[in-house]
C-alpha cells in the first residue's frame, strides 16, 4: 500500500479489519484441517476413530450397490452444506467434500438425477451403518 492512498487510510485508521480478516483466514484453515480426512482414514473404522461429530447417514441403493454417506460438521464460518464422506459396501472411503452445497462434482456424483444414482438416499441411523460394517469385517 502507498502511504497517503485510501486503501493505506482505511488501513490505519481501521486497523481492526485486518485482525478480523486474519481471524477468519485462520479460523477457515484450522476448520477445514480439522474435517480433511488425514491418510490414516481409509475406511469406515478409521472415520469412526477420527470424526466424532457425526450428524446423518444415509445410504444409495443402485444398481445392486450400496454406498454408505455420513454427514459431519460443518466447516467454515458460512457453510452451504454440511462435510460428507462416502464408504462403499466393504467399508472403504471412496469420496469426501468439504461442502456438499459449494462442491458441484461431489453433488452430480452423489446428489445427481444420472442414471446410475437416480435412487434417493435412505436415511439408517449410525448403529444400522455400524453392523453392516461389522459384516465386512474379518473376526478377530
């Protein structure tokens, strides 16, 4: 900024804009590496152990098919959508987004009127989601 333009100023005079701005730059950052699935989640078991806060599941039929979709936490200070992160039947992450209302592809893959996921989502509770897991799982 030049000394002596209006944008220098404003900047001086409100000195408190930059420490907002900082403050929800720093905030969305922690926010979405608090909800980006780390490399060890690779599975539902692993997503369990790791994200704590889980708000729905639902799941797809299609095609003799069935995928698994949690919702978790919102991210962000104005989240469109919720965070959502999609197992196949084994169990294994296929898919996540940070936002399901601001993240076209997630919501043509999963949310799409395609052939292949024209079927609504099926709302089961979180226990209905883990025993179906547990039937994927090798005894231990």
């Amino acid at each position: 900024m030049i000394r002596g333009s209006a944008a220098f100023e404003s900047s001086q005079a409100h000195p408190h804009r930059r420490v907002a701005h900082g403050g929800w730059v720093a905030f969305e950052r922690i926010d979405r590496a608090r909800n980006t699935p780390p490399a060890t989640v690779q599975t539902f078991n692993d997503y369990m152990k790791w994200q704590t806060k889980h708000r729905n599941a639902e799941e797809w039929r299609s095609d003799g098919e069935w995928y698994l979709l949690m919702s978790g936490p919102f991210t962000g200070l104005l989240p469109s959508g919720s965070t959502v992160y999609a197992f196949d039947s084994s169990g294994r992450m296929v898919d996540w987004t940070l936002d399901n209302g601001e993240d076209p592809r997630f919501q043509t893959k999963w949310y799409g009127e395609a052939p292949k996921w024209g079927e609504r989502l099926q709302k089961i509770t979180l226990d209905e989601a883990q025993r179906r897991f547990a039937a994927t799982q090798p005894a231990s």
